[in-house]
C-alpha cells in the first residue's frame, strides 16, 4: 500500500523487491545495442526457454512487444483477427494501423476465448475478396474477461481452425495463466508463432518485456525495435531485475489469485455478474459494472482504496504483490459501502 492507500488500479504498480534492487545495482552490463550486455543475454535465453520458442528480445513495454509481433507477421492493408476486447485492440493507441497500416478485425470473446464460428467466417472471408488475414491474435491470460485462461483444448482447436495462419499470443500475464491452470507456459505458448510476455506487472520487475518466437522473426523484430525507438543501451540493469522476477515471483501469484477470488466475489454479490466471467475469475483481474461507476469510484477512494476504468461503465480491481490480505479486507469493506450507497444497491453484506 502506497501512501495509505490500498492501490487496485492495476499489477503495473507494483514495486521492484529488495532482491530486484540488489541485483541491479550490480549487474553485469554492456551496451545492447551491439549485443553487448550479459544480463540481457541472460534473459532472453531464459525466456526463450521457458517459452520453448528460439528466440527472444527485451523490449520496453508490453505494448511494443506486441506492436512487434504485428510487425514481422503483419503487411499493410492484411486484417489481423483477433478478440474485441483484447489490448491489442484497445489499449495500444491504435498502434496497428499508425505503424504496420494493418486492419483489425475483432471477433467475439465470450470468457476470453475467440468464437470459433466468428473466427472460422473470418478466416474463410478471405475467399470473396475480404482483404487477407496476415495472423491471428489472442491474449492470455485475458485480462477484460476477468483474467480468463485459455485451457490446452481450446488452443488446440484455434490452431485447428487458423490453419497455417500465424498465431501471436499476448502472453502479457502468461506466467498467472501458467500458475492457475497448472499448464507451462510453454504448453500454452505452443501454438503461437510469436508470444509477447511482460516482468513488469505481477512479477513486480520495474520495466521490460519480451518477444519470443523463431530466431530469423526475432531478428527481425529485433531491427523494428530500433526502427521504433526502442533500442536500449546498458539495460543489464533492468534485465537483472527480470531474472529475479522469473525465479522468486511466478510461484506467489497464486496468492494474488486467491486474494482477487475474494474481490471478485464481492464484486458479484453488489453489483451483479450477468456474464458469468466474475464467478470463473481464475487469476488477478477483477472487472465489474456497476449502475453507477463514477460514484462507486469516489467512495471506494474516499475509503482508501483506488480502482481503475477500463471502459464505459467497466470498472477495475487488480491484485498483486504490493497489496496483501489486511488491503484486501478494505478493498471488501470499501465495496459494500459503494453497493449500500449506490442505485441499484444489491445490499454488499462485505
């Protein structure tokens, strides 16, 4: 908790550990722009590996991870198919279109997993003179439906229905996805040709992320990165902190899980849940719509406790490392006090 506040905006906010902060300060480094920096190198090989993909790179953000991905799998004017409430699609500054000139195309995404009958006309639109699909994208885990996990089965049937079509997972909560369903992330990444993964939210490294998939596409990617600026000199210091994000912080979101179990429970019973995602909230996300967000926003503040909106009416609690259970017990207090003062109050016993 950060100045009294118990902070649910997002995992983002999370802090680097004393372990980070040691290992960064010392840190064997290089520049990476020639390929210089060990601990770069460290990291990229080590998530290339737990990803059982060849290849990886470090990058700045999710967002450019992804960006990425569009760009060595993409082509201007090519559709790119993916879910209608995925980040790709809404939270990336319509980067699709302002750098690789690429049409999103978005399906439905009931519990976080892609319609296969949206996605099958998508794909086949191809053949009556709908622009070409260059990749499908999906996200996982999928943070708008409540940190939804894609299960084996349901992957395998995507790659069943993409045919050949390349596949880009925004793994940005991948490791959560790997800790709930007990399935590796490298199980889960298998039918991406790309996946993007982030240290900066749950693992509480202070930045970075990565893309990983073969080594001639990271190599190209590794190019666009420059191209977008991304290029990063003796950032050992941040690969350093990534490392110990991978060994000491995966295992622990499962406390962060069984803390958002609560919440979202909380959530269903005040507000309502008419999607069902609540009740199947497997990992940290929980995402709710209350009659009115604004005034459920203020009184959650003024009880300490910060919450994010992702959309219009959609509001947002994220559990995390830097929030434990005494925060959590505030978070369900402040909740039945935004139901019970509230249109449509649902009484919020909590």
């Amino acid at each position: 908790m950060a100045d009294g506040l118990v902070d649910l905006r997002s995992d983002t906010v999370t802090k680097p550990t004393p372990a980070m902060r040691r290992a960064m300060a010392e840190a064997e480094v290089g520049d990476d722009g020639w390929g210089e920096d060990p601990t770069v190198r460290r990291l990229e090989e080590r998530v290339a590996e737990l990803l059982g993909k060849e290849a990886a790179l470090f990058v700045p953000s999710g967002t450019m991870a992804n960006q990425l991905a569009l760009g060595v799998l993409g082509r201007p004017g090519a559709r790119v198919v993916l879910g209608g409430r995925q980040h790709v699609l809404a939270h990336e500054a319509g980067g699709a279109a302002a750098w690789w000139g690429l049409q999103l195309h978005p399906v439905a995404d009931p519990h976080g997993i892609l319609d296969p009958g949206e996605l099958a006309w998508a794909l086949a639109a191809e053949l009556h003179h709908w622009p070409p699909v260059a990749l499908v994208a999906v996200e996982n885990s999928h943070a708008a439906a409540c940190g939804a996990i894609w299960d084996p089965g349901d992957l395998a049937r995507l790659g069943a229905v993409c045919r050949g079509v390349p596949i880009h997972l925004d793994g940005a909560r991948l490791w959560n996805a790997q800790v709930a369903s007990g399935v590796s992330a490298a199980e889960l990444a298998a039918v991406a040709t790309t996946v993007a993964t982030c240290l900066s939210k749950g693992l509480c490294a202070p930045a970075g992320s990565l893309l990983a998939g073969p080594a001639d596409l990271v190599a190209e990617a590794r190019e666009l990165r420059h191209r977008m600026g991304g290029g990063m000199r003796q950032v050992g210091v941040l690969a350093a902190a990534g490392l110990v994000a991978l060994e000491q912080m995966v295992e622990r979101l499962a406390e962060d899980h069984r803390r958002a179990r609560r919440l979202a429970a909380a959530a269903a019973e005040c507000f309502g849940d008419p999607t069902g995602e609540l009740a199947a909230a497997p990992t940290n996300m929980v995402l709710f719509e209350p009659p009115d967000p604004e005034a459920v926003l203020r009184t959650l503040q003024e009880e300490g406790v910060l919450a994010s909106s992702v959309g219009p009416g959609v509001l947002r609690l994220v559990t995390h490392h830097d929030v434990d259970d005494e925060g959590i017990e505030r978070a369900l207090r402040a909740l039945g006090q935004a139901a019970r003062s509230g249109p449509g109050a649902r009484g919020g016993q909590r």
